[in-house]
C-alpha cells in the first residue's frame, strides 16, 4: 500500500499519468495490520538503527532508513489523517489505539490516488517479454501486463493472511537467489512441565542467548509463559536466534528472572531481613519484596529444593546460593520454536546484494522491484518491521515511477 501510494504520488509530481494496480491474494488486504501490536498496531519507533534488524547488509538497511525515517513515517501518517502518540517504551501507536485507523488511512489514500485495488487476485506467474511484464493467476482467470512491478508479497510468517511464499518463486523465476528462511519473532517451546502449568503468567526478565558458552545477545522485556513454551516480547526476540542456531554451537536461552537486580543486592536485603525478622518466609520475601508473582516463586523454591514453609532465619547458605543461581541464571530447556503459524516475521528472504539500495530495484532484471518482508531484512519487536515495510514502499514506489520513460 504505502508503495502503491508513493508510486501514485510521485506520478501526479511528475505529471506522467501511469496506472497503479494494487493485487492482493486475499478479499481483504492489510490482515496484519489489524493484528498487529494486540490490535493497535505498532507503526514505529522512536529510534531505529540498523542493529534492530538482522538478515541482510546494515549499510543497505542505513540507507533506507535514511531515504524514509520513522520521522517522515510519522509526518506521511499524519498526512493521511493518522495522529501517531509515543508511548514511554519508544513505540509509535495510533492515537485512537485502534490498528484500523492505520489501515482504513492506507486504503483511503490509495483510492484518493486513482490506486486500482483488485482483491482475491493470486499471481503465480510474472514473465517479461520486450519490456513488458505479464502477470496471471493460476486459473488463468486474471492477467495483465505492466511496465513495472514492486513484488511485495511479503514472507512466510501467519499464511492464512496471505503471505504463503509464491512471491519467493516469481522472484527466484528472474534469478534471485533466496536466502533461507525461518520463523522469527515466534513463541519457544519447551517439555518442562513446571513452566507450562503457569500458562498465563507474565514477568519482566532478561533473556541471554549464548552460542557455545559465548554470550551472544540478550533481551529484557517482558515475557510469558504458555501451556506450550515461553512468549512475550522478550522470547519472541530472542526466537531468531534459537531457530537460526546449529545444535552443534550448543545453542542455550538463560532467563534472568529479577532483571532490575543483582545477585548481591539481592543476598545483602536478604541478610538484612535476618537481622528483622528470623521468621519471615523466604516465599514472602520474594513475591512482596522482589515482586515475583506467586506460582511463579512455588516453582523457582521448589526447583531450588526450599520447602514452602522455610524462614530466612533457617535458610542456609546452600540454598540461598542455589535460589540465587536459578533466579540470575536459569537455563531455559527449549525443544525449538512454535514456527510460521505464530512467527510474526520470516527472517531470511529475497538476497539483499542483488537489489540496489538507492532503488529497491532488482539488479537482474529492469523494472522489477522489491519492497516489505520479501526481502533479507526481519526486525525485532517495537514497529521495525513495519518501518522496514513503510521505507523501502516508499522508495520503490517513488523509484519505479521514476524509471518509466
Ligand atoms: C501477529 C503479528 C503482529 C505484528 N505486529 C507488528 C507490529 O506491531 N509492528 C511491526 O512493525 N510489525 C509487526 N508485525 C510484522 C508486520 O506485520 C510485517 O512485517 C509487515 O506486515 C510486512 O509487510 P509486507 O507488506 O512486506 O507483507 P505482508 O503484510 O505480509 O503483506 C503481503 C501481502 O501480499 C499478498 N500476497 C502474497 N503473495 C501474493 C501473490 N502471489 N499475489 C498477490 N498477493 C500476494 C498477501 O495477501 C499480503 O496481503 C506483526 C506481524 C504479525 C503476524
């Protein structure tokens, strides 16, 4: 959408009249935009550097960031009638809370525009004869030729919502070599019943990625657990490293349970407890003092071997020490990632190196062009990937209008 609008705009500026077809497999486009950020869609961040994406080249992703920032993100959506409000973590929402304030903006632009939208149209076949495109579905039901095409059929990620991979194969069908993918931003999984009967509860934890013992990333957000695994921000962010990982590089996820604390901290208020009150219960201590919820700390104390019932005053150093490790370093069992039903993006993806960065124009092949999560390029949490979406829209659009003669 925000490339078929850059495209349409750039055409009245250039005052050459050009169509703009917009095809979506699906009756109802922008699915994930309804979904997106709970239901209110995260458009933006207050910040965003390369180094919040993985995939391809971060001086591609500069690049781009540069052409379109999340500024002129807000300046294009306050354009179309959507007010963006920061919230304290540094994402951008829509001020009416409401993702479809987002997209009923997008398609109303599109159709302010002169955008032709055909719905429920699959391509599955895009060819190029003597300067012309043809495109077609697999019924043969549609076609239709064009001097230029923006491929942003986005990756593998939720396929009932229209992103199934066909993009991946029309753009392999001009030589583009796909890197391989993988769900990212998906919940893990795990066997370890404890952590499963507390589907439902949330906390604040950090999250370290280590590759043989190395420490290679880590995520403090907030995270859940399911009746399947671990979800929240924090493990979602952290999936992408888990799926991408070789079991040869001893691949292991180690949650800090009390992030805003420190093992000493933490062995220093309990002395200081001792001195107060022999008789307060350890359980007591850090569901009120640490603020861990309730089943949570019936599970860390019995992992740790502390019976329920046990005071500071009887707890020896032992199991301190033992209560200390599992809370600052548990070594979460993961037996893999949920995958594409639940990833909310593909990482891997269309070969960075074979489109150019000041265009999103392929380097194979003249007039096509590439834009969206298509391409190498997945984003953390926090609205990176829609300003990955909204940046390289902008500059496809505005580039492919821009090479018609
Ligand atoms: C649950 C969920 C929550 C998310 N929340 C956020 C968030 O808050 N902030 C954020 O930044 N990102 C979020 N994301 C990620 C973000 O939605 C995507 O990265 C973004 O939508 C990618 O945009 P895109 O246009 O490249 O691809 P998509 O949004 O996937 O759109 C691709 C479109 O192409 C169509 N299509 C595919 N193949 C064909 C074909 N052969 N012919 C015709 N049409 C085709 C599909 O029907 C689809 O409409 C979320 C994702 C999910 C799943």
């Amino acid at each position: 959408m925000t490339a078929a609008i850059t495209a349409a705009h750039q055409a009245q500026i250039n005052a050459k009249p050009a169509q703009i077809v917009l095809l979506d497999t699906r009756e109802k486009i922008g699915a994930k935009i309804l979904m997106s950020g709970g239901t209110r869609c995260n458009v933006t961040n207050r910040e965003v550097k390369p180094s919040d994406f993985g995939g391809g080249s971060s001086h591609f992703i500069r690049h781009i960031l540069k052409a379109f920032s999340p500024e002129a993100t807000i300046e294009f959506f306050k354009k179309i009638g959507v007010e963006l409000v920061l919230e304290p973590s540094g994402k951008f929402f829509p001020k009416t809370n409401s993702a479809q304030t987002v997209l009923d903006a997008l398609l109303h632009e599109t159709k302010q525009l002169g955008v032709s939208l055909k719905t429920g149209v699959r391509v599955t076949k895009l060819t190029k004869e003597n300067n012309l495109f043809y495109l077609e579905n697999a019924d043969h039901t549609f076609n239709l030729s064009s001097h230029a095409v923006i491929l942003t059929t986005g990756g593998l990620s939720y396929p009932a919502t229209g992103s199934d991979g066909t993009g991946y194969s029309l753009a392999k069908g001009f030589g583009h070599t796909l890197i391989a993918t993988y769900p990212a931003l998906t919940p893990l999984l795990t066997g370890e019943r404890d952590w499963q009967r507390l589907s439902g509860i949330a906390l604040e934890v950090a999250l370290s990625f280590f590759k043989n013992d190395k420490k290679i990333r880590e995520y403090q957000d907030s995270f859940l657990f399911t009746h399947f695994g671990f979800s929240g921000p924090a493990a979602l962010d952290i999936s992408r490293h888990w799926a991408a990982s070789d079991p040869k590089d001893k691949p292991q996820i180690v949650a800090n349970f009390l992030p805003g604390q420190s093992a000493l901290s933490v062995k220093e208020h309990f002395q200081i407890i001792q001195t107060k009150n022999q008789n307060r219960l350890i359980r007591n201590i850090l569901t009120e003092d640490l603020k861990l919820p309730g089943r949570f700390v019936e599970v860390i104390l019995r992992k740790a071997k502390i019976k329920p019932d046990q005071t500071i005053g009887k707890c020896p150093n032992e199991e301190r020490q033992v209560l200390s490790r599992l809370l600052f370093h548990y070594p979460l069992e993961v037996r893999g990632v949920y995958g594409y039903q639940k990833a909310e993006v593909t990482a891997g993806g269309i070969d960075l190196s074979e489109v150019k960065f000041q265009t999103m124009a392929s380097k194979l092949t003249d007039g096509l062009y590439f834009a969206g999560e298509i391409l190498d390029v997945d984003g953390r949490i926090g609205g990176f990937n829609f300003q990955w979406a909204w940046s390289t829209g902008t500059v496809a659009g505005r580039s492919a209008v821009n090479s018609l003669k």
